[in-house]
C-alpha cells in the first residue's frame, strides 16, 4: 500500500515536471520564432524605420487646415516636390538595385515622414500633415523628401539595429546628406537668384548662413544653392521647436555647443538638427562625389580637415 501511494506521488511529480517542461519549451520555442520572424523580416522582406523624420507624436493636421499666418504648403505643391525628387531619384536607386516607390499620403493627416524597403521596393512615405504645418515651405518640404531618400542613399553611418548595423542612414546622417548631396541637385532646376533675393526681402535668410555660404564656394550659383539648401534647414527646425514646445527659437548663430562620445543614431534636438543642415549646404565637397556606406569621410566634409561643414559633434562621434 505504501509502495502503490508512493507510486502515485512520484506520478504526479512526473507529470507536473513534463507540464511545466513543456510550457517553457513552448515558451522558448515562441521567443525563438519571433526572433528568427524578426530577423527574416529585418533581412529580406520588410525592412522598416522605427521612427520617422520627427520622433512619434500625436499631432493631426487634417484636410482643409489652413495655419492662421498661411503657413504650409498646397496639393499642388506637395505633388510637384514629390515628382522632381522621383524623376531626379528613381534611376539612382534603380542603379543601386532597387524600386523607388513612394507613397503620397495627401489626406492623411499625420505630421511626419518615414522611409522602408519591402525586397526591391525602396519606399518614402510622405503625409499631407507634415505638409499643411505652418512651419513647412516648399524647402522644408523638398528636405523632408531628401532627408527620407537619404535613409536608402546616405551612406555611413548606419543606424544600429538588434541583429547589428541597420540598412538605414541614421537620422543626423540622413539630414545632413539632404543638404551635402540631395537638396543641391533638386535646386539646380529653379531661379535660385530670385527666390534668394525674395527671402532676403523677407528676412527668413540667416546672415550667418549668408555669409558661409559665400564664404565657402566661389561660385554663384553654388552660393545660391547652399543658401536654399539652409531655407529647408529654417523651416523644418521651426517644426522641430513647435513640435516639442520650446520657447526659444533655434538659430544658426547659436549652435550646439554639445559633444556626444558615442554617435547618437536617433532623433538629434533641435538646434543640433539644424547645425547639421547648415553643415551639409556649406560643405564644398562636390555633390556628385558619392558617399560610402562603410566609410563617412567619403564624399564629405570631415572634421580637423576642412574648417566647416563636418557632421556635428552633438550628434556624431567619428
């Protein structure tokens, strides 16, 4: 009798050991497939950003808003950049292996952009929110635009992802590349001398960025460029400050003083943002010279050899 309870107990340990064994092997089993879905996900199918040009936020701009002060760019508007950077763009990125296909989000209302690839198709996603922001000019716009390109054709640095180095330029990266590489080829189309003289007028041409501008290429037409390529550089820094609620303006006469000791592959602050973007359009490295995607010195300006125009050191760590 003793032997047959003693039996029953040792049972019922058995199958209380294989219940619980079996549960963790599930477990386990469970954690290993999301990880190897992930990785399949993140190597050959969908490789998508996790965040977009600004950081998530719960900002709507919808349909038929229209800023108080006019701000923001129309239907029209937002088509003719678009059009421009997928003409200028498209045979680039058929070159290095891939579709470009974006997708233009008009009557959506989100204030953001992103940029993924899905196999060959190499996608920017463009939102009629960030568009009808009151901060947004067709500069910022066309920035925005090259700043999404630049996550596909920006070079190093890569962001960093779980299983390693992502396939994305890292957002510093990604704007600074606008203005050294993108910006100059799609300004190169309009009357940079008018549109110059016009923001001059207005006052919304930084002296500081003026001044560098002509300071750095000798030029005109290259010093025109540069000084669009730091309109785009105002309007979306302005989007940046409303977006997170800070009271002081940024300004080119006030750059980031900061210092990273590791390259920070997110969203830089503010006026870091817009340091970059002056850095990129002073820099006087030829645009047509390609960037390297293991190599950040190709292509571009770098610091304690040119005297301008490197990646700022609030956001990048050679």
């Amino acid at each position: 009798m003793a032997n047959h309870r003693t039996h029953q107990r040792t049972h019922s340990f058995v199958q209380k050991t294989a219940t619980l064994f079996a549960a963790i092997s599930a477990l386990a089993a469970g954690l290993s497939t999301t990880a190897v879905n992930a990785h399949t996900a993140e190597s050959s199918e969908t490789k998508e950003l996790c965040t977009g040009f600004l950081p998530a936020n719960e900002m709507n701009i919808p349909v038929g808003f229209r800023a108080l002060n006019g701000g923001g760019i129309t239907e029209a508007e937002f088509n003719a950049v678009i059009d421009r950077a997928e003409r200028l763009y498209a045979p680039v990125i058929s070159q290095a292996g891939g579709t470009l296909k974006f997708n233009r989000k008009w009557s959506d209302g989100t204030v953001n952009a992103s940029a993924q690839q899905m196999g060959k198709s190499w996608i920017v996603n463009m939102y009629g929110g960030l568009a009808r922001h009151q901060a947004t000019t067709v500069e910022g716009f066309a920035l925005v635009v090259c700043h999404e390109l630049g996550h596909h054709l920006g070079g190093a640095p890569k962001g960093k992802s779980f299983f390693g180095s992502s396939w994305a330029t890292n957002e510093g990266g990604s704007d600074y590349w606008a203005n050294l590489k993108c910006l100059r080829v799609y300004f190169a189309e309009d009357d940079n001398a008018a549109i110059v003289a016009k923001a001059k007028t207005d006052g919304k041409l930084s002296p500081v960025a003026e001044q560098l501008c002509n300071q750095e290429f000798t030029k005109l037409e290259d010093q025109l460029l540069c000084m669009r390529g730091t309109l785009g550089g105002t309007s979306v820094a302005g989007l940046f400050q409303d977006l997170r609620k800070e009271p002081t303006a940024p300004d080119f006469a006030k750059p980031d003083t900061s210092r990273v000791s590791r390259t920070n592959d997110a969203h830089p602050a503010t006026q870091c943002r817009m340091d970059t973007y002056l850095a990129g359009a002073v820099c006087n490295v030829d645009h047509s010279l390609p960037v390297s995607n293991t190599d950040y010195r190709q292509g571009s300006c770098v610091e304690n050899v040119a005297k301008v125009g490197f990646r700022p050191r609030c956001w990048f760590a050679p």
